[in-house]
C-alpha cells in the first residue's frame, strides 16, 4: 500500500534550539512561566508540520491553519498540565488530531474526501504527459476506500503511511502502547486490502463500524 500513499521523509522536529537552556525543554519551561516568546518559536518550529497533519485530515487548508491556530492556544492554556518527562511534540500533536477529530465529528463531515487531488479544480492538460484523469481515478478510489474505514483506522493510517511517523510517536499522539499501534496498523491495512479489492471486483464496500 505504500505506492499508494507516499509519506514525506521528515520526522517530529530534532531538538536543536540553542536559544533556551536545555534546548526544547528549556523552551518549555520558559514557556510554562509564561515567556510568551518561548512559545513563539515552538510554534514556529512545529507550525508547519501542524498544519500538513490536519490539512491531509480536512483537505482544507485554511480550516487547517483555523484548526492549527486553535491547537497552539489550547496547548498554551494547558502548559501548566504538561508533564516536562515527556516530549512536547507529540503532545501537541495529539491535541491537535483529538481537536481536528472532535471539529469533524460536529461537522458531521468525513473530512477524508480527496485527501490526495484537489479533485474539482480544472487542471491543464499536457499533451507530453499521460492522461491526468488516471491519476485522479486512482485518488479518488484511495480517499473512497479510506472513507469507508473506522475513523480510528484512518487516523493511524494517515499518521504512518502519509506522515511517515514512527510507531512510538502515534503512540505518543494516540495515548496508546507501541504494541497496540502496531496491532492497528496492521488491521488498518489489511481492512484498506479488503475494501480496496472489493471495490475493484464491483463488489459493494462492507459498512465501516466505528
């Protein structure tokens, strides 16, 4: 499944901020004694990252930079409930999903469509290419496919095969042991295998149970 849903390579960020005693840890305390500045550039250092996660959630980018925005205050709100033996990282990018999931759900929207094309837009077609219309076909069936899946096995999919996050950080994200990620994960694909098959052979897609 991985020609299906290329990740990018880059990992949470590397703790290398000079600036602060103790690097991101320093920035986190500072920050938790309420040097607004501190907070400033842990922000910029995971903003962009943030935004990537929840747009390929939303497939909106300002809803995206919206739900990023709220993550970042809830977050600055909640510094005196962090617990410094842990990585901040991962803990705000569990605020962020849990927030983007709860978003979805009073929607009452999937949130999953065209996670991979921007699917309506006109796009120009270069003779020298092949047919565009191929690739978007095959989109198309991906977020189709991803749309009939749990939401908790959607969540962990798009974590690891699109942002190419380790185990121990969806764990991290999730709140749940490497172990029972790994078992996830590996239910998750072979649930997306079945439907994905499915849908070729013309065989209507099993209802999703969440």
């Amino acid at each position: 499944m991985r020609e299906l849903m290329e990740a990018p390579q880059d990992t949470l960020p590397v703790d290398n901020t000079p600036a602060y005693g103790g690097g991101e840890a320093g920035l986190v305390e500072a920050a938790r004694q309420g040097d607004r500045e501190a907070f400033g550039e842990l922000v910029e250092r995971y903003q962009r990252r943030l935004v990537r996660v929840i747009h390929q959630l939303v497939h909106n980018l300002d809803l995206a930079e919206d739900l990023a925005q709220d993550t970042f205050l809830k977050v600055y709100q909640r510094l005196d409930q962090f617990d410094p033996s842990r990585r901040f990282g991962p803990w705000l990018f569990q605020v962020g999903v849990n927030h983007t999931l709860d978003h979805l759900r009073k929607q009452k929207r999937r949130g999953w469509w065209m996670l991979f094309s921007e699917g309506g837009e006109d796009r120009p077609t270069d003779p020298a290419v092949g047919d565009p219309r191929v690739n978007l076909d095959l989109a198309q069936e991906v977020d189709q496919t991803l749309a009939e899946l749990p939401e908790k096995d959607r969540v962990v999919l798009v974590l690891r095969e699109m942002e190419n996050m380790s185990t121990s950080e969806i764990a991290a994200i999730l709140g749940r042991k490497e172990a029972t990620v790994r078992w996830r994960l590996a239910e998750a694909r072979q649930k997306f295998e079945q439907i994905w098959t499915q849908r070729r052979d013309g065989r209507p897609p099993r209802p999703s149970r969440e």
